[in-house]
C-alpha cells in the first residue's frame, strides 16, 4: 500500500512538473511572439498593429503613437529578429533580450543600417502580454565606411 501510494504520488510529481514545462514554454513562446508581431507591424507600416502589441499604460505608448507615422511616412525600413531569448518570466512580467536588425530600403541616407541589442520588458494586459519597456543595451553601424 505504501509503495502503490509513492509511486502514485510520484507520477502525480512528474504530471505536475510536466504540465507545468509545458505551460510555461507556451508563455515564453506567446511572449516571442508579440515582439514579432511588434516588428511585423513596424515592418508592414501598421500603426494600428504596432500599437496592438504595447502595454496602453507603457511610459512611451503615446510617444509611439505620434511618432510611428512620421517614420513612417519618410522611410521604408526592413526589420528582423536575428536573436530571441527569454530571460526572466513569471506570470504577469517577462523580460526578452533580442538582437534585430534594421535596414533602410528608402529614405534619406541619415537613417543608418542597425543591429541593436534590446531587452524588451512585456507585461500582461487584460491577460495578454504587450510590450510595456524598451532599453538598448547596445547599437552598431553596419556597413559604415567611417568606422
């Protein structure tokens, strides 16, 4: 009987921690995925998108707000996330670093061809992840013949 009831309690163990990985690989994969549905928007030129994927109480929504058109309007950029990682998640707060490039493919020449380290700050709103913080740690020039 003592035996019968470990080996229950063992296997009820391994559900729970298996259930547990699989929920939380959901999450980090549903947080990946606003920061690429983020850069989509940006991509695409939808505003309306892009702002889907932030936090409406982040301190740069309405900053983002009005100036996402004026880019907008006079460039054309290619984004993409070369880099995607995790590093901290609990239920309402995640932390993502990610390593993306940007490129101008029309537009004054000031705007220079990027890769930027970021650590993304999501939080949940209205039991959805958006993003609510964006810190660069670190920028560089590609192709820049001054350096």
């Amino acid at each position: 009987m003592r035996q019968t009831l470990a080996v229950g309690l063992s296997m009820l163990l391994v559900c729970f921690f298996m259930t547990g990985c699989t929920d939380n690989q959901a999450e980090k994969e549903a947080v990946k995925a606003v920061l690429q549905n983020n850069l989509k928007a940006l991509q695409e030129e939808d505003l309306d998108g892009y702002l889907a994927t932030l936090h409406k109480e982040s301190p740069g929504y309405e900053k983002m707000k009005k100036v996402c058109p004026k880019i907008f309007e006079i460039y054309d950029l290619e984004h993409e996330i070369r880099e995607i990682k995790v590093l901290d998640l609990s239920d309402q707060k995640a932390k993502v670093r990610t390593v993306q490039t940007a490129r101008r493919l029309a537009g004054p020449p000031s705007y220079k061809d990027n890769q930027s380290t970021t650590v993304h700050t999501l939080k949940k709103y209205q039991g959805e992840w958006k993003v609510y913080q964006t810190t660069q740690k670190s920028m560089k020039y590609l192709n820049d013949t001054a350096s």
